[in-house]
C-alpha cells in the first residue's frame, strides 16, 4: 500500500486515539470540492481495510481493539468515513452516491490488487455494491436500514424532512444538540450498541460525545439515522446482493442484538451462502468484544492471506 498524503491548509485533523498507528490524510474530491480523509495503518503484511460503523459516533478509533489483534499477522488500514471521525465534514448533502463512490476510490487510489475488507453495520451494502475490490469480506453485525426506519418504518418522506430540518443553521443545531447529550447517547448505547452495560463508563461517554461535537457533525449524520444513507431500500434487494455470492464473505452476528436487527442478519445467513459466526455482544461488537471477533475471523483469514509477502521493517533495512 502506497499512502496517500497531501497537505491541505483549510483542515486539521484532530488527534483522536485512532488505533495506534501510522495517520495519513487521503485527499478525495467531491463534486469539485476536496475532502480531507483520514485514514490510519498499523502492523506489516497482507492488508485488510476496517471501515467503522456509521453512526453518530463513528471514528476508526472504534476498531483499535480489533486492529491491535489483527495487526499482529498483517498490515491494517483503518478510516474515518467523510464527515464522520476526524475526517473533514463539509456541509454536503450525504447520500450513498458520496460513499459509494468514495470507497471505490480509495481502494483504487491504494492498492493494486484485491484486499481483504471488514466492515461493521451499515457499511455492508457499500462493500458488496463493490466485490471486484475484496478477495474475503467480513460484515460485522450488518444493517441496510437507517434507524429511524428500522425503528419507526418506511416512512422515507417524514424522514427526509426531518434531515432537513437538522440541516438548517440554528433549529438543526439545537436538535442535534439535544440528541448528542451525554445522557442521551449513554441509553442509546446501552439499549442498541453494547451488550454489557458496565462498559458504558462516563469516561467512554465523555469520549464518544466529542467525537459528535466537531465542526458540522450534524450533516452526515443526520443522513445516516433518517435512512439517507441507506444505499438499499428493502429486504429483498439486500439479499440479491449476496446471491449468488460474488466473493467470500462471513457474516458475524451479535447474540445480543435488538430483535429487529438481528432478524434482518438471520435472515440474510438463511437465504445465503455466507459463512457465519455468533458471538457475545450487540450492535458495537466489534468494539466491546474485538478478542472473540480476532479468535474468529484470523483462521479464516490465514486461508488466504500470508504473511511473507510483504516485508516487515527489518526486512526491509538488509542488505541486498
């Protein structure tokens, strides 16, 4: 993997935990405007891109648990999606068009062959609109619908009104305000994001409430919980996308998920031929439970990955 990085005067990235490793900033550009996107790598070997979960609270310092493991038998490339975590948030209006195409371009922009993927939530639509770009795909509690629409049906017109009015300069601020607040965001991850309740410590709260207090965080996601950016719009079509199964993929599914969304997981592994795992946690598996995940997924990722294809460090500095 080649880097890239560009310096950019009108963005700063901020200093989040991220995984621990190597931060870059990938220059993107959007309908003629450039976006700053921050991405991170940590470890040597095969490559396998993580891609957090949309959310509010979205950041790639959410898979540093699972990246540490990982990181341990190959490169890993973690990011924060545009206008989420500490990449730059324009005031666009997100859509799945913007992220689609995003995703295809960075892993264009940086790697010359087919790469392991894993992503957690809603991210799985994105990754397999594209299969030509993976060579093994992991979907980490994987959603096709919004929350307002899991929670409240199809209601796309009162939804996108809503958005809208988060959009607005003085109304929407409030709004979003009102539904970060740390007591907010503390039920709303007890109820739906971590099985265990004792992990949600104020501290925990405290940082994940700054990650949606930067600058125009408001945007995407708003777009995200109204169902904007929902790239598929039922059941039906979700399911299409898996068959017949265009790349390998393992479907792990939270044992302790709400009812809905594990409704929607189980029937995707029944109508499919995805390998699939269960294991402990909810809709944040991925960071309240990144051991079991790792002791999972690395056996099957050692059937297609090795090692010895890319030189470590000290490999590197020998003499020719």
């Amino acid at each position: 993997m080649t880097p890239t990085v560009e310096a950019h005067s009108g963005f700063s990235p901020a200093t989040d935990q991220g995984i621990g490793g190597s931060v870059h900033e990938y220059q993107w550009t959007w309908k003629k405007r450039r976006v700053s996107v921050i991405y991170e790598t940590l470890g040597y070997g095969s490559p396998i891109l993580l891609l957090p979960a949309f959310s509010s609270i979205s950041s790639r310092t959410e898979m540093r648990g699972l990246a540490e493991l990982l990181a341990q038998h190959f490169q890993v490339i973690a990011l924060d999606w545009p206008g989420f975590g500490s990449s730059e948030r324009p005031p666009f209006n997100y859509e799945p068009a913007l992220y689609l195409t995003f995703l295809g371009d960075f892993v264009r922009d940086n790697f010359n062959e087919q790469i392991v993927v894993i992503t957690a939530g809603h991210g799985a639509g994105y990754v397999m609109q594209l299969p030509q770009l993976w060579s093994w795909v992991v979907l980490i509690a994987p959603t096709w619908r919004g929350p307002l629409p899991t929670f409240m049906g199809e209601k796309r017109w009162l939804f996108n009104i809503i958005k809208k009015i988060i959009y607005l300069p003085i109304i929407g601020q409030f709004l979003y305000f009102l539904n970060t607040l740390p007591p907010f965001l503390s039920l709303m991850i007890r109820r739906h994001v971590f099985a265990n309740p004792n992990t949600v410590t104020p501290t925990f709260i405290k940082e994940k409430h700054k990650i949606t207090q930067k600058k125009n965080a408001r945007f995407a996601s708003a777009a995200f919980v109204t169902g904007g950016l929902d790239i598929i719009k039922n059941r039906a079509k979700f399911i299409d996308l898996f068959q017949p199964l265009p790349v390998p993929v393992l479907v792990a599914i939270p044992e302790q998920s709400p009812p809905k969304s594990r409704m929607e997981m189980e029937v995707l592994v029944s109508f499919s031929a995805t390998q699939k795992c269960w294991l402990p946690g909810s809709l944040g598996l991925h960071e309240e439970n990144p051991t079991g995940l790792a002791e999972t997924i690395i056996p099957f990722l050692k059937k297609f990955l090795s090692r010895p294809t890319y030189p470590t460090p000290e490999e590197d500095q020998q003499p020719q």
